[in-house]
C-alpha cells in the first residue's frame, strides 16, 4: 500500500466521522468515572461541633458543643461539654468514639459509643443496628471539600442534631484514630488531639 493510498483512507475516514456525527445529532457517550478515592476520606480533621436536641428519655432540652475529630478513614472520637446533662447543672465533659461511612455525596451513617453507657457503650463490631445496641446511630452529612457536615438522629425516643464545622490546624496522617480505644470514661490507646481545659470537671 502506497503512501498516497493511506492519505486517501484517513480522509475518507475522517470526512466519514464529520458526516456521521453532523447529519443527526450527537451519538457521543459520555462516561461519567466514579471516583477512586475512599468518600470517608472527606471527613477528615478536626471540627468544632453544636449540638442540641432532647436527652434520652424526653424530659427535657441539652445542647452540649465540643470537638470532634475523624481521621478520614471511618474513625472518628469527640470530646463534649454540656452544661445541662448533669442534674446538679454542673458542665460535663463527655468522651465518645465511633465509626462511620460515607458514599461518594457525602451522606452516611455514624455509630458513636459514649461514656455515658459505661461497659455497654464497648459494642463489639459489627455495629449494632437497629436496637438492642449500646451507642447512638445518626444520619452524617459532610460537604464535598469537607470543611462542614451535620449529624442528625436516627433513634426512637431521642431527637438531637449536630453542626460540624472544621478547623484549619493539622491534623496526623489518615487513620490516626484507629487505634482509640474507649476506657472508663476517657479516649486511650491514641493521640487524639485532646486536652482538657484547665479547671475544666
């Protein structure tokens, strides 16, 4: 085949491919690629959180506010103080650990087990639900840059949501938080970037 002879087929074939897609519309295909990274990794850092809603037995109104911090791998640990839990009015600081999971929108699900529940808040995997279980289960949305998000309640009897809003401050590696653990009413076993206010109860 002559030199000429292939110049001949690759403008017959491209006059052919202007023809075909000119004369009735578009018959591209457009392919819309899922994304290959991990979506919990969108929930990542450190956020201060507000929360309010009704305590456990719907008596009366809590809002507590603190941190919480996920290592964007479907960890995450938060450190609350609310300052009506307690009978006697007095703040509180409250610890809790979970686990989440998130689609490719940002929207999931999140399990916190919280000091609260003593030895019954250590719920062995796979998380419980729905009830009997030992910790709470709540709607999670994060945004797509991951700079905001909210928890919503999924439990009978309880009503409650949460603001989430991140800090700038660095954070460890992914999956920093894997290996907290929840031990007599604090996180351990981990750095989990806590510290106590001084004077704090």
């Amino acid at each position: 085949m002559t030199a000429r002879t292939i110049k001949s087929l690759i403008a017959c074939v491209t006059l052919f491919a202007v023809l075909f897609t000119g004369c009735g519309g578009d018959f591209t295909t457009t392919v819309h690629a899922q994304p290959t990274t991990d979506p919990n990794s969108r929930f990542y850092g450190k956020y201060l959180f507000v929360g309010h809603g009704n305590n456990a037995n719907g008596t009366r109104p809590f809002y507590e506010h603190g941190w919480a911090i996920a290592d964007g791998a479907g960890n995450w640990i938060l450190h609350s103080m609310s300052s009506n839990e307690r009978a006697d009015g007095n703040p509180q600081s409250i610890a809790g650990r979970g686990t989440y999971q998130l689609n490719f929108t940002g929207a999931g699900t999140e399990t916190q087990q919280n000091v609260s529940e003593g030895l019954c808040a250590v719920m062995p995997p796979p998380d419980q639900f729905p009830p009997p279980q030992c910790a709470d289960h709540a709607a999670l949305f994060i945004s797509s840059d991951g700079a905001f998000g909210s928890i919503v309640a999924m439990e009978n009897g309880s009503t409650w949501e949460v603001v989430l809003t991140r800090d700038p401050e660095p954070v460890p590696a992914r999956g920093f938080l894997a290996s907290c653990k929840l031990v007599t009413g604090s996180i351990q076993g981990c750095d989990d970037l806590w510290q106590q206010p001084l004077g704090f109860n």
